[in-house]
C-alpha cells in the first residue's frame, strides 16, 4: 500500500475514534486540532484546505456505512457539531479462523485497482476497529498468484454485481469465421486456472455460456440498464466452467525428440488419452491451443507438435514470437 492511502486511512480511523469518544457533538475546529494528520495551518488556505479534506472524510466514513449525526449541544449553542453514535458504528461480532482472516489480507492485496482499492481497504478498515487480529508481516508473504487483469475486468465485475446486460466482441476457442457480437447477462466471473471467465446467460443462444476475458476483442459495452435480470440461485460458477473446459478441450499428438520416456508433465496430460502406436509419440489432452504456448516454453525442442493443424500452427506462431523477442533482445 502506498505512503498516501496509509496516511489517509489513519486520518480516517483517527477521525472516526474522535468522533465516537464522546457523546458530545464536537465542532470541526476542535476537530482540526484533534485530529493530528488535519493540520493546524490557521491560514485562510490551510482553513480551507481542512475544509475540503473534512468533507470528503465524512463522505468517505458515510460509504463504509458510518452514520455521522450532526446537531448542536444545547438551544443556546450556535455551533454546529458532529458525532458517532456507537450503535451507528460498532459492527456485530465477527468471528473468523486464522485461515479466514488470512483470506481478507490476500483478498485486499489482491484489489489494487482504483476502483475497487478503497472497498478493500474499507474492509480492513473495519475489522481491525472490530477488534480482529491480521498479521500484515506474515500476509505479506502470500501474495496471490495472478496474471493481470484483462481491460475489462472492472466492467464486467460491474456489471455482474448490478445486473446489467453487457455485448461485446468474442473470439471462440475453434472458431475460423472471426469474431462474433455475444449479448450476455453477467452472473459472475471466476478465476480458473489462472484465467477469467464470465458465467452468465447468452441472450442470443438462449443458454448459460461461459467467456473467458481474455478472447474479449475491444470494450465490454453495457447495454441494459442495472436491475434488468436476476441471477438464479442455484448457479454454480466454477461448475459452468469446469464442465466448459471438459467439452471444450482438444487432444494434441506430439513426438518426443531426444529423451528416453516422456517428462511426468506430459504424462499426467495423458490419462484416459488414447495413445499412438509409435514409442516417440504422445497425446495429451489441454485445455486449447493457448495451453501450448506453456508446453513448448518448458520442453522447447524435445517435443514436436504434430497433430491437429491448428495446434501445430499454434505453436510454430509461438516458436516465432520467441525467435523474434530473442532476436530484439540482442
């Protein structure tokens, strides 16, 4: 986390512990000079910048669900003050496991975006004014191991979360006929496999389907308004997906160059794969052709790909790109 949003959720957790000390309503001078990070800059400038800083900490405090009273001490008192009621700021008892608070961390280590970054850190925020005990040093240590967000990823989580209707340009997994226009209502998106998929309803083909972000060409565009669907109850994400990626799959046949028996990585790729009849050969079963890029990475030219032709041109293209990024790198 940056030196900025540390110093501003410490101004936050100083303002709102101000703020509930005391069943008084307490001005934003005496604010001002409570609360260290605000400054005692007595200038017309420094006032004002006090002024725009405190606003937008009320603001702030009010979308983490904080009720801020406003009112004044007595009929005779002109100054207008502010207060937190307890039972207006103190969450129920929350009960986690090590393992659970342990997710929270990664989770918020995880939403570094600018849009979701202050939700995250809000969370945070929150438990540890609850009393709960994260151990920062020992999350440090777990950071989540994902590939960057696809440009559409915030969309499309928006989207998800208020039921708007998304189109978008989609490249399929086998497909030669180029892109193709996919209406969708948003359920979800999953990581799987170190990819991003969206499980919703293709309007179109009138069936759940599953994209992953990736094959996305262009922007996601919202086309309805939110509200426009309901996501079923019963809908299981990580199934959509794992049951896609089983039909979805394709076999590649590959000759093993220079090597005894096959490396236990490609072993494990061919379980319940019909073999060939030459001892130099192997099928496996991936995912799609992306997974060769992978494959051929690790086993570089021990392996030939030979079967079908489009994983074959899949990894000649790759092979290409690696002679290119090499040739550029001298």
């Amino acid at each position: 986390m940056s030196t900025v949003n540390t110093a501003k959720n410490e101004r936050l957790l100083n303002l709102l512990i101000a703020l509930m000390s005391t069943r008084q309503f307490v001005s934003a001078e005496r604010l001002r000079r409570s609360v260290v990070a605000y400054g005692r800059d007595d200038s017309v400038k420094g006032r004002q910048a006090f002024d725009r800083k405190f606003d937008r900490d009320k603001e702030e405090l009010r979308e983490l669900g904080v009720e801020i009273e406003t009112g004044r001490n007595s009929a005779w008192d002109d100054t207008v003050g502010y207060r937190i009621a307890r039972r207006n700021a103190t969450l129920p008892p929350i009960e986690l496991d090590p393992a659970e608070a342990a997710a929270v961390g990664i989770a918020t280590s995880l939403w570094q975006s600018a849009t979701y970054e202050s939700a995250s850190q809000g969370a945070l925020m929150k438990l540890k004014a609850a009393g709960m005990q994260l151990d920062e040093e020992s999350l440090g240590n777990l950071q989540p191991q994902l590939r960057g967000l696809d440009p559409s990823f915030d969309v499309a989580l928006r989207s998800a979360t208020d039921h708007t209707t998304i189109a978008f340009d989609y490249r399929a997994q086998h497909s030669d006929s180029g892109l193709a226009r996919r209406t969708v209502q948003p359920w979800g998106l999953v990581s799987w496999k170190a990819r991003w998929y969206i499980g919703g309803y293709d309007v179109d083909r009138k069936a759940p389907r599953v994209f992953r972000l990736s094959r996305i060409v262009g922007d996601i565009e919202r086309v309805g308004s939110p509200g426009s669907f309901t996501r079923p109850d019963d809908v299981d994400l990580t199934e959509m997906i794992r049951q896609d990626s089983r039909t979805g799959s394709i076999v590649v046949t590959l000759r093993l160059h220079d090597i005894a028996e096959a490396p236990a990585g490609l072993t494990r790729m061919s379980r319940g794969v019909p073999q060939p009849e030459p001892s130099d050969e192997i099928a496996i079963e991936i995912r799609d052709t992306w997974a060769l890029d992978g494959i051929v990475g690790d086993y570089g030219p021990t392996i030939e790909v030979l079967d079908p032709p489009e994983a074959r041109e899949a990894a000649r293209a790759h092979l290409e790109r690696l002679a290119t990024l090499d040739e550029e790198a001298r």
